[in-house]
C-alpha cells in the first residue's frame, strides 16, 4: 500500500469535466486559505470576521468535495450565518479595537515572530505525519448520504444526539444568564 | 496535471487541516483581544472537522460516524461562540475593555 492515498490514479486534462472539478477544487482551497490569512492577520476585527466567512464558505466547498453535501450546508448555515453574525454582534458590543504601537505595552517584540514558528513547526510536524504515515483502508460498509446520518443519529448515536441538545440548551441558558447579570 | 487530481488524494485535505490548525495557533498567541482569540479557536476546532471528514470520506468502514462527529463539533462550536460573547460582554460591562493587556486583575 503506497503512503499517499489516491483514488484515482490518471490526472484528468484541464478541459475534461475532472479537470475542471480539479480547479474549482483549488479554488475552493485559495478560498480557504486567503480567509484565514484575512482572518488571522487583519488590524481591524470586523476584517477578521470576514475573513472568517471567506474561510468557512471555503471550507464548506471542502466538505461538499468530501462527498457530504449535507455537512457543507450545515457549515454555512452554522459558521457563516450563525457563528460569523454572533461574533459581528460581539463587536458591536464591545468595541474592542486592538491598540497598535505605543499601545503595546507588556509585550515583546519576539511575540510575533515566535508566534509564527510555533505555527511553522506545528503545520510542518502535522504535515510530515500526514504524509509519511501509512494509512490503512478499511472496506467501505455504509453510505454517505443523509438517510443514512439521520437513521444513525436516531439509533446507533442516539446518545451524542440527546447530548448535544442539553449542551446546547445550557449554551444558550448560559449565555442568557451571563449577559444579562450586573446589568441595571 | 496531477495538481488536478488533488482532490482524489487524502494527504490534501490532511495539509489544509494542519493549515488551519497552524492558523489557529498563531492567531491565538498573535491577537490580543478576547474576540480575536475566540475567531483564532474556531479554526482550530475547524482544523478538527477537516480531518475527521478527510479520514471519514478515504478511511472509515462507516462513512456516517465522521459526519455525526464532525456536527457535533460544529454544535460545540457554537455553544462556545455563545458563551464566550457573553462572557466578553459581562467582562466588557465591568472593565470598559476586553484587552487581553488589561484584564490581569488576578495577575500576581
């Protein structure tokens, strides 16, 4: 078994539909990656949010590529509409512009570039044992579509569903009781 | 084009999750405020969903387990969102501020 697993061999020619899949696929990663990069990078916070966006609707085209169209809707409606919109609330609220310059008290000027080697050798470390280790197949049993992740979710998993619904009720109890404490 | 057929290919998805993973790190020791720390998070926890879909899709016996893990990852993602926003709320009401510089309060 060879490290990498590939499940087609033959590269398809740019003007084949596979080849066009392919660069919708690259696309979609540039999405991906120049979100994060806004994300991570931007002065201004609201920037950053956006650039969340960017990644995440990016990342739902991944997911669609994944074979799971169903999980590529749920990150839009999630992420993008829900998460990205609270966090602009967040902002709004707040006002939390970052200080720059003479602002930067505490801090030493290694931080960022200490930051970016940690990251450096954290992406380089991940993407080596990606690579190198041998990754074994197991024969496929299921399917992928939604039928299957509903009547899975209702039986086999039936905990993590009733679970996640108490998680995400004392969530938003949580959150209620939070902000609206000391408030007069 | 073998660069158009990386799709096809598990080690490609495997890379944009330790991207993203790489991101979120950076971002969390890089941003100084409590909501660039919280966007920073949500790739990691990004960067965890990618992964668990790429070995779902190429590896699994069950595709169906790496979609429930990875909605439920999306759920705990949003709780967190919440709770955090109004964490930073309730702290933004007492401070004036949400700096991560000036919240040392329990700083020794």
């Amino acid at each position: 078994m060879q490290a990498i697993v590939c499940q087609s061999g033959a590269a398809p020619a740019l003007f084949s539909a596979e080849g066009i899949v392919g660069v919708i696929f690259l696309l979609t990663v540039t999405l991906v990656c120049t979100g994060a990069m806004i994300a991570v990078n931007a002065q201004r916070l609201v920037r950053a949010v956006a650039g969340l966006a960017i990644c995440f609707t990016g990342l739902a085209g991944v997911y669609y590529f994944l074979l799971s169209p169903f999980l590529a809707m749920m990150q839009l409606l999630i992420y993008v509409g829900a998460v990205s919109i609270l966090i602009a609330f967040g902002i709004m609220m707040a006002t939390p512009e970052e200080k720059s310059g003479a602002g930067m008290k505490n801090r030493s000027v290694l931080a960022g570039p200490l930051a970016f080697s940690t990251a450096a050798l954290m992406f380089a470390a991940l993407t080596v044992l990606g690579l190198k280790t041998q990754w074994q197949i197991f024969p496929r049993q299921g399917t992928f579509d939604i039928k299957a992740v509903g009547m899975a979710l209702l039986t086999t998993h039936s905990l993590v569903f009733e679970l996640i619904s108490i998680v995400l009720l004392l969530a938003i109890i949580g959150a209620l009781v939070l902000a609206q404490r000391g408030r007069n | 084009m073998q660069l158009l057929n990386l799709y096809n290919c598990l080690s490609t998805y495997l890379v944009i999750g330790a991207l993203l993973f790489s991101f979120g790190i950076y971002g969390m020791v890089v941003r100084r405020t409590v909501i660039g720390m919280l966007i920073s998070s949500e790739f990691i926890l990004a960067a965890a969903s990618t992964n668990f879909m790429a070995f779902n899709r190429f590896l699994a016996p069950d595709p169906v387990v790496g979609q429930i893990f990875t909605l439920v990852i999306m759920a705990i993602a949003a709780a967190e969102a919440a709770i955090a926003i109004s964490i930073m709320i309730a702290v933004y009401r007492n401070y004036k501020t949400i700096d991560t510089d000036d919240l040392v309060d329990l700083q020794g």
